[in-house]
C-alpha cells in the first residue's frame, strides 16, 4: 500500500529461522518501489486468534475517514484459520510503525460447509453501490475451489452472501485470491472499487494443489456479486497463469500517486533448505 510518500509491503517472515515457522508480519518501506527500508515486525503472533501464526492479509483505506483497516487470517492454538483487524496506531506516521489489533478479533470464523482450515487470505475491500463493503475470502469444498464474499459496514461485523464471487470444479483450495479491476481500453490502474462501463475485473487465485498463480478476465455484476469469465474455457485455474515458473502468493493494490496497480509476488528459490540456513534468509520478493 501507498501511505504519505512511502509505499509499504507486509510480508510473512520468522524471525527465528530461514525455514517456513512462527510466521510474522515483516514491514519494510520504499520511496520508488526499488529501495527498501525494513522496519520493525508490524504484527507477531501473540493473541489466541493468530498464535500459530500472522498470515496473508490486505488492507483497505477508507476514502471518507482515511483510516486503515488491515485484514488478516490468523492461525489459532487449535489451526482453525479466522480472519482479524488491525489498525496503524498513529495515521499521521508515514511509516505506520505501530499497529494495533481489534479487540473485536477475531472478527470472522470459517462459516457452516466450510473447513477449519480452508478459510485464508482476506481481499482488499472494495465498495458496492449499497454502500457496505466487499471482502472476498479463499477457499474449497473438496475440489471445488470457490471465493466467499462478506459483506460490511464498519469491518467488524459481517453479512455472509448466500453464493460464491465464483468458483471452479476440481482447482481445489484458492489461496491468496485477489479482485480487481482492469480498464478495457487503457493502460491506467483503477482504484479496487472501480465499476462501469469499459471496466473488466480480474480474478486470481493461487492453487495450492499446484503452487501456481492463475487468473482470468471477466465481468462483474455489483449488484449481484457475481463474476463470470468472458471465456468459460480459460477459467481461473485452467487457463492463464500470471508466471509458469517459480511465481506464488501474488496480491495487487492500486498505488493512487501514480494511478497504477502493481503486483507483487513471492518466488521460491531453487536452493535446499541446507542452503537457506547457511545464507540466513529464503525467498524473493518481486514487483510488475
Ligand atoms: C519458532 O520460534 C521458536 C522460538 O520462539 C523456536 O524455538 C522454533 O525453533 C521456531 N520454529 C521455526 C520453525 O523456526
Ligand atoms: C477451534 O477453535 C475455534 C475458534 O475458537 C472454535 O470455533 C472451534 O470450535 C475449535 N475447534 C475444536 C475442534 O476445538
Ligand atoms: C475499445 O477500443 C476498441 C478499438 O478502438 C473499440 O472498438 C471498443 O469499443 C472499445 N471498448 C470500450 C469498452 O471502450
Ligand atoms: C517452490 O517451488 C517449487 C517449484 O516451482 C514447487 O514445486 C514448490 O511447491 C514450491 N513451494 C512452495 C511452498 O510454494
């Protein structure tokens, strides 16, 4: 995200060790997306709701009362994913040092059909023509990979819609799902909650069957809150992969200084975990 001249990425890191464990939210800080300033950890895993671990989450800037809501998926003392709130402590720091966890956490548990441990990576929120906000989850039943939408007014309480945004048979679990819109005709990126007329919607999910990023081109209808592929063929998780090589996790978000989206995305080194313990970190991560 963009915030008062920096831009910030969050990124899941332990502190402990360059293997996979005790996953924290590492906080780094760019003028120009190139160099990098890291900070001190934004979120560790301290609370009932996120003890074994800070996961994939997004946030969201309200453009009436400019606050921040970061959402999350934490990982509970008995590995049930829920879904948390944060807030940046101080709104006027450019660097959002301090982050503060809702008291109301955890704000969402996985709904009745849904398994404990099938329930991650909360979307940034985009507006409908309601009024209430929309924030898509990842998730299955068996191999049907599927995103679940909520709806909200304040980010504490919310309305389960009674269908999925979409879903596709047999892609399995859809991690790390994201939603945006494209225009049709133009280059410019659109704020997350951009709809009409010469505006399509991207819908990606990472399969974490295949540990690959797939995404598809298609319409979305708010007032319903469906998406539809504009080729049922090239489905999300058949069709079109953002990157066929080492490419995983990936989330957008609209940088509004330079009205444009960017992607970022984690990449997975080739080197044993041998390797990674002696060099001290793992991993990569990378911009389009
Ligand atoms: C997680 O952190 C604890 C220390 O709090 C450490 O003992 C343990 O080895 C770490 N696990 C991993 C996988 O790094
Ligand atoms: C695990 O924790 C969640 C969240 O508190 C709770 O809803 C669920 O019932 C617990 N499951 C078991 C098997 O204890
Ligand atoms: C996009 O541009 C093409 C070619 O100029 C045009 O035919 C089409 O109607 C445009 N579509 C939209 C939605 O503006
Ligand atoms: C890391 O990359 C390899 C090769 O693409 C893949 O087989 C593996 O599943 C990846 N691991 C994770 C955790 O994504």
């Amino acid at each position: 995200m963009y915030h008062k001249g920096w831009y910030h990425i969050f990124y899941q890191y332990n502190p402990y060790s360059a293997v996979w464990g005790n996953i924290t939210w590492g906080h780094a800080v760019s003028r120009d997306l190139i160099h990098w300033l890291i900070l001190p950890l934004a979120l560790i895993p301290d609370n009932w709701y996120d003890i074994n671990g800070v996961w994939t989450g997004s946030a969201t800037r309200h453009p009436e009362d400019g606050n921040i809501y970061m959402l999350y998926t934490g990982s509970t003392g008995n590995l049930t994913q829920v879904q948390n709130l944060a807030h940046p402590a101080d709104l006027a720091d450019p660097l959002l040092l301090r982050w503060v966890k809702s008291p109301a956490n955890p704000i969402l548990l996985p709904p009745p059909g849904i398994g404990p441990k099938d329930f991650r990576d909360p979307t940034t929120a985009w507006l409908g023509p309601d009024g209430l906000w929309r924030v898509a989850i990842g998730s299955r039943v068996e191999k049907l990979g599927l995103t679940l939408v909520y709806k909200t007014d304040d980010f504490v309480s919310y309305e389960l819609l009674d269908h999925y945004l979409h879903s596709v048979p047999g892609t399995g679990m859809w991690e790390c799902v994201d939603f945006y819109p494209v225009l049709v005709n133009g280059t410019k990126g659109l704020d997350t909650s951009a709809v009409g007329e010469g505006i399509k919607h991207v819908l990606k999910a990472s399969l974490d069957d295949t540990k690959l990023d797939h995404f598809a081109v298609g319409t979305y209808d708010p007032v319903k809150d469906l998406w539809t592929p504009d080729d049922p063929e090239s489905d999300v998780g058949i069709g079109l992969k953002y990157d066929y090589g080492r490419y995983y996790a990936s989330k957008t978000f609209y940088d509004e200084e330079k009205q444009r989206r960017i992607l970022w995305g984690w990449i997975n080194e080739t080197d044993t975990e041998f390797d990674d313990l002696k060099k001290g970190w793992a991993s990569l991560q990378v911009i389009l």
